[in-house]
C-alpha cells in the first residue's frame, strides 16, 4: 500500500511539472478494477470453453491530449487502481496495456505481448471527479476486455511445419481437457480428464495426474515436438494448475543437431488448495539449449513429502510470438 501510495504521488507530481498550458490544481481522477479477456470479434471459429482465462493484475496508462505533442505515460498500476491526473481536458486517446506477473512473481511485472492493448477515445476527465473506467460486471467491478492477437495454431505432420498463416502470433501446443476433444497432447496414461465438477478449473474437464505416495517423482510431458526456427522469438507457457505436491516446468532438448538431449527446469510451482493462472517464460531456458529448433515441455511432479497427491491442470497454451 506504501509502494502504490508513493507512486500514484509521483505520477501526480510528474503531470504537474509538465503541464503548463492546462496546470490545475485538483487533480480529476481515473478508476478500474479489473482487465477481463474475451475472444476476437474477428475469430473464424468458437474457441473452446474456457480459454479465456487469465491474470492481469496490472495496467500501463499511456494518455494523450489533443493538441500535445506526444503521449503521457500515467504509469503502472496494480488493479484495482485510482490515480489522479492534473489536467481538466478530456482525454482524447487513453490506451491500457495488459500487465502480468511473469512467472508468478509481483516484480517482474511485464506487458505480456500476447494480449491486445486496449484503446479508448473522448474519456471524460472532471476536476476533483472520478472517471470509471469500461462498464461494470455482474460483481459490481469496472471492467475493461482484452482478447489475444490474431492467433493460428501451429501444425506439424513428419517433423515439418504445415502453418502457412503470418500471424504474429501461433499457438504450439494446446489442452483444453473438453469433452469434445477426442486427442490430448499428454500421455493419457498419465494425464487422465476428471469431469468432477468440484475439481475442474473452467468448461467441462480438467487434467489430473495422481502422484502415488511411494513415487518421489513422476514426469510426464507434451508429446508433441515443438519446431520453433526463430531464435529472436518470444516462447511463454500458460496454464491454470492447482497441485498437491510441488511441479517442475521444463523443456527437454538437444544443445545441436544430432546430439543427445537433456532436461532442465524452467521453475518449480509449490503447492496450492486454489486455482492459479500462471505465464512462465521459457525464452531464457531455450537460450540454453543454443535456441535449438526441437524441443519438449516437460514437467515433474515432486513428491517431498511422501505423501502423494493429485496435481490438476486447465487451458495448457504454448504461445510463441
């Protein structure tokens, strides 16, 4: 709270020094609570239930005045936000970049590249007044949507790329765990579908993998290979999990055409009676194995405790951009 305190100050104090022409001294101010995600308007096709799951905890305001020659970023912002803004003028274009905890954690807050900004025209700016922003949902909350960048799924039929399409972004790899779905990127002999409607995270189905007492570990992993050419390319994993024992994220490659494979983790999520979305970035691992163009996810459920457990998984997404 001292932190968001000090900052929504030095956003105030920021906008007063540069603004001359239209300097007041009551700020008017500007209200959200929540970034929502929603499918394109544009898309060819109904996504599966529940892939519009997400966990945008955080917006970038980026505002500009007719008549300015260039935009005021207002700054970053944990949701729900109020900051206060030194100007009396509506606002003629006030963009709202999508911010998410990059592997969970609060200080790697990043724009997460695969969610479109959101722009909006004429907003209204009162003088001591606030200015909610988007509409409000069943809950009662200020509510904008995002939706993903204009996607194409990734196919590979003999170890070659079928996808044609210039999206910037693909999907490599994805698991919805839905009743309709008659294939599944996992091992089902590991990975089984519960339709318990106490135990999925969204839709119809989620994944469970039961880890016996007596297995310290158990791995299981995408079976698809995943071909990715472009070295400069971004590379993140989604996915909704909640587990009983903790889980290791990796990838399984070779460092160059032709040598033997290895395995390294990524990150380890502890354990949790609740469902997390999370967005792991496996760019930094991939520069490890020299970028090499095939690769496996992995994952290793660990078993510390010696007690066993159930780990669960939903809406499992490898975007590259």
């Amino acid at each position: 709270m001292k932190n968001k305190i000090i900052l929504i100050v030095g956003v105030a104090v920021v906008l007063l020094c540069g603004c001359k022409k239209d300097e007041v001294k009551v700020p008017g101010y500007l209200h959200l609570d929540k970034i929502g995600l929603q499918e394109r308007a544009d898309a060819n096709a109904a996504s599966p239930e529940g892939f519009m799951t997400c966990d945008i905890d955080a917006v970038e305001l980026i505002a500009y005045w007719s008549g300015d020659e260039k935009e005021t970023v207002l700054g970053t912002f944990q949701l729900p936000c109020t900051l206060p803004v030194l100007r009396d003028k509506n606002i003629t274009r006030l963009t709202l970049v999508p911010v998410i905890k990059q592997n969970g954690i609060a200080a790697t807050r990043i724009e997460y590249p695969y969610y479109e900004r959101i722009v909006l025209n004429d907003v209204p700016l009162v003088t001591d007044s606030t200015t909610n922003i988007g509409t409000q949902n069943a809950e009662g909350e200020w509510e904008v949507q995002t939706c993903y960048r204009p996607w194409t799924v990734q196919q590979i039929v003999d170890g070659q790329i079928l996808t044609t399409s210039d999206t910037v972004l693909k999907v490599l790899a994805q698991e919805y765990f839905e009743a309709i779905q008659f294939t599944t990127i996992f091992d089902s002999s590991k990975v089984d579908r519960t339709t318990d409607p106490n135990l999925i995270r969204s839709g119809t189905g989620s994944g469970v993998i039961v880890v016996p007492a007596d297995k310290q570990t158990l791995d299981f992993e995408i079976n698809n290979d995943i071909v990715c050419n472009d070295p400069t390319a971004y590379l993140y994993l989604e996915m909704d999990y909640k587990t009983d024992v903790r889980l290791s994220v990796g990838m399984k490659s070779a460092y160059y055409d032709g040598g033997t494979t290895s395995t390294q983790s990524a990150m380890t999520l502890y354990e949790t009676t609740e469902w997390k979305k999370i967005y792991i970035n496996l760019g930094r691992l991939w520069s490890q194995f020299n970028y090499h163009s095939t690769f496996r996810v992995v994952f290793s459920a660990l078993n510390t405790s010696g007690n066993g457990g159930n780990v669960y998984l939903d809406n499992v997404k490898l975007l590259q951009m």
